[in-house]
C-alpha cells in the first residue's frame, strides 16, 4: 500500500490532528473557542481554516495542480495575513503537516517501507511552504494597497471638509 493512498484512508484524522496542532499556535482562550464552536457562522476563522486545511490536504494527497494548490493555500493564508501574523507564524502550519503525518502513521512507518516516499513527501510540503509565502505575499500587498486607499479616502475628505482643493490626490 502506498504511503498516498494510507494517508486518504485516514484523511479526516489527520486534517483533525493538523487543525488541533494549528489552533495550539493561538493564544489559550482562542484555541478554546476555536475547538469549541463548529458552525461557520457564529465561527467563521475555525470553519474556513478546517475547510482550507481539508482542501490542502486533498491536493497534497491527490496531487493535484497549483491552482488548486494556491486556492487551497489561500484559504488559510489569507486568514492569517489579515491577523498580522508574521510570515513565519501564518506559514508554519503547513511544516506541522509533517509531524502529523509522522505521529499518525508511526506503526506504518517504523519499519522504513515507506522512507522514499515520505521523502518525497516531506518535499512537496517544503514545497508548498514556498508557494505559501507568495500567496502570503500577495495577501499582504492587497492589505497594504486597501489600507493606502483608505488614508487617501480620509484626507482627501478631511481636505474637502476644509474648502480644499483635492484635484488628483
């Protein structure tokens, strides 16, 4: 059996132990909330994190292409760049995949059998760690360039409550 189709087998453990493990990186009374409250209304962060980390699961599993791989990435990413996670601290939850994975298929792994292949795997995690930092990236510049709109938008009305001209600000 491949170490792929072993990890699909147990797919919902493992996005479940990846989500407790990411949920651990906030402070104790969010991670209270976060576990707690299911519905993706009255928790919109703790459901939109467990889809995004399903979705990226699916894609490291199935290997699919990077766009769904980006769209996946962005579900979680864009989350934490909204909360000024450093780039460290929005990205380290993809490296925590790896000890997931090593601490649910432990047996499995222990007799080496399948050592190429999480190689291999750990590879393409590191992988989309990169390609987590461009979308991080990018979510960071959209931020920045709606933060700079909303600055002009106030002086430009704060120079028009005045009698200014504002012309091309």
């Amino acid at each position: 059996m491949k170490l792929l189709s072993l990890m699909g087998e147990r797919k919902a453990r493992l996005k479940d132990r990846w989500l407790q493990r990411l949920f651990e990186g906030y402070p104790p009374e969010t991670t209270i909330f976060l576990k707690k409250e299911k519905d993706r209304f009255d928790n919109p962060v703790g459901y939109q994190t467990a889809e995004g980390l399903r979705r990226l699961l699916d894609t490291v599993i199935q290997e699919m292409d990077r766009g769904q791989v980006l769209a996946a990435l962005d579900e979680i990413i864009s989350i934490r760049a909204l909360q000024n996670f450093s780039p460290s601290q929005a990205l380290a939850f993809i490296f925590l995949l790896k000890d997931v994975i090593r601490e649910e298929l432990a047996p499995e792994l222990q007799n080496g059998q399948f050592s190429q292949e999480l190689q291999e795997l750990e590879s393409r995690i590191d992988g989309l760690a990169l390609l987590g930092f461009e979308v991080y990236t990018r979510r960071r510049e959209k931020l920045l360039e709606i933060r700079i709109a909303e600055v002009k938008n106030r002086v430009s009305g704060f120079l028009r409550s005045k009698g200014m001209d504002v012309g091309s600000f």
